[in-house]
C-alpha cells in the first residue's frame, strides 16, 4: 500500500486526419491484424510453437521450446521481468545446458552433488506439499461480522498530511546537513510551526517549506491513508489520533528521530459491506496458517543421545535454513493476505 510505504519513509496528443472509405477500411484491417497478432510466450508458443524465438550458443530455441523454459519462473514472478524475458530465458537455457553437460560427466551420481539433488528435490516437494495443505485448509469459517465488530480500530481509516522535523540521533556526529538539528533544536522548530499554523497557517504551503520528508513534503505533506491498528503507526501518534476529526491538527508529536505534526485530512470507518473481501481474506489466511503449523508441529525433534549432535546446547535462533537461498521458509508457504 503506497500510503503505508510512504508512512514508513516519513517515520525513519492525438493526431486524426481524413481518409477515403478504402484507405479507413484498409486501416481498420491492418489495425485489426496487428491486434489479433499473438505476443507473449505462452501465446506465441500455442499459435506458432515451432517459430524461432531467439538463438543462443548457435542454437535456434522455438516458441515452445523457450515457453516451457520460462514455465520454471511462477507467473506472478515471472510478470516482474518484463522488458528481461531474453536475459532471463538466456540464463535458464545456460542452467540446463550446463547441467546436461554434468550428467554427461555422471557428475549428478556423485557425492556430494547427489545427495545436494535430492535435498532440492525434497524442498520442493515439501514446499508443494504444504501450499497444497494450506489451500485446502478446512474449518468453520468465523462470521465476518463478528470479527468486524470485535476489530473497530482495523477498519477506521485516516487520511493523512504531516509535518516532519528532524533531529540527529544522540551520539551521531555533526553534518554539514542544514536539517542536522539536536532534539531540543527539532523541538523547538516544531513548537513554532504549530503557532504559525494556529496563527491561520495555511498547513500544505507549511509543509512544503518546512517538511524534512522531501517526498511528502513534495505533496503539500500528504502521507496517504493508514489503518488505526496499523503498526506504522507509533504509540504515541495514535493516541494523539485517537479522536481527532476531519481538520484536526495535532500538536508536535515525538516519532523516532524526529517530531511529526499530522493532519486529519479525513476519516472513515468502513462499513461491514466495504470490509468484507478484506475480513474473508484474513481469516482464510488464519486458517492456511493453523493447517500448516498443525502440519509442521508434527516434526518436531526431540533429542534422545546429545551425544551424537556433539552438543547439549539447544538452539534454533541460528539454526541455519535447508532451503534455496531466497525461497520462502516452509513454514509460511501461503503468501500474506493481500493489504488493500
């Protein structure tokens, strides 16, 4: 959500022209060929699956052949390389080449590379097992409105503009920065702001010129919309929030490195209607997550010869993970629900 991302950085011409009925009828028909042209990898490939796509190392890679390479990269990732499609293709096809040239060389039947193919193996399979867990997770599904009745702070949005005065850190070292104030200099500079705005101040005209966060001092202080249960929000921020109406400003509220005046530029509650996608998302998840936690309880290990580990220590703070660097840890293979 770009408002919390943006929270977050606050707190740390058409040309026509007349054509004869032959040239607009041989214009709509060239408009809809090129239209109708397949683009994509999956597409291409179903229309024309022998085209040659690319060559690579004097090789010539078909639309299927190239489709089924990308098939690898799941599509909601896959999505993020537009514009990189031939560098990642390049890479996947080097990745399967070099590793035909290792099973030439028997390689994959040899310590310790077989037993590091089978562990991948495992992983992958384990991390399919427990998606397939997650989605079919069962249960009675709690009642909507009694979650929203029982959360009211989730669902009361606040539209927000601030005014950020920072200050250095005690103990960080003097800059040249103009904006390299002590705490009480940040103090003080924000007590004169809030006279000014009570003064008649207009708050956006303030913000520009006063406002440390360039990005939203760019917009006249706007930060976006925030969830009062939102944990972006800091304890004391939300207190001065609490009941603060459409207008309010509040007085110099100390953040970390800093002190934030906010604005209420308006507030809403939403209704159970406009809350329900996002409470039905929330508590699948809840259930996805209890159907995988029941599922990886089962494994838990119980030392019987401490010897044999080397060890009588416990720990699992620096367990080291058995996954692939940059995959998702088996425990959470269900994604986070979506945060509007």
């Amino acid at each position: 959500m770009k408002s919390s991302l943006l929270l977050t950085s606050v707190l740390c011409a058409g040309v026509s022209f007349a054509q004869s009925p032959a040239a607009t009828a041989q214009t709509s028909s060239s408009t809809t060929s090129a239209t109708a042209k397949p683009s994509g990898p999956e597409a291409v490939a179903r229309t024309e699956p022998n085209r040659v796509v690319a060559t690579i190392n004097g090789k010539q890679i078909t639309a299927r052949e190239a489709a089924d390479l990308l098939k690898a990269i799941p599509p909601d990732q896959l999505s993020r390389y537009q514009g990189k499609l031939p560098n990642v293709l390049e890479q996947l096809y080097m990745g399967q080449d070099l590793a035909h040239q290792a099973e030439k060389m028997n390689l994959d039947k040899q310590s310790p590379v077989k037993e590091q193919l089978e562990l991948s193996r495992n992983q992958v399979l384990a991390q399919a097992y427990l998606n397939k867990i997650a989605s079919n997770a069962a249960g009675t599904a709690a009642d909507p409105a009694q979650y929203y009745n029982s959360h009211p702070e989730e669902f009361d949005r606040v539209d927000l503009s601030g005014i950020f005065i920072g200050f250095n850190p005690p103990g960080t070292p003097a800059t040249n920065n103009p904006n390299s104030r002590t705490e009480e200099q940040a103090r003080a500079k924000a007590d004169d702001i809030e006279k000014k705005l009570k003064a008649g101040g207009d708050f956006s005209t303030i913000a520009r010129t006063d406002s440390d966060n360039q990005q939203s001092a760019a917009n006249g202080g706007k930060i976006g919309t925030v969830s009062m249960a939102g944990t972006q929000l800091p304890a004391d921020l939300k207190t001065a929030l609490q009941n603060a109406k459409t207008g309010d400003i509040t007085a110099p509220v100390r953040i970390p490195n800093g002190y934030l005046i906010a604005k209420v530029d308006s507030r809403k509650k939403l209704t159970l209607d406009e809350a329900r996608p996002e409470i039905t998302q929330k508590l699948q998840s809840e259930r996805n997550q209890a159907a995988l936690k029941q599922e990886i309880d089962k494994y838990k290990i119980q030392v019987q010869d401490p010897d044999f580990f080397g060890s009588t220590a416990s720990s699992t703070a620096s367990t080291p993970s058995l996954q692939k660097p940059g995959a998702p840890p088996l425990a959470t293979g269900v994604p986070a629900p979506h945060k509007p």
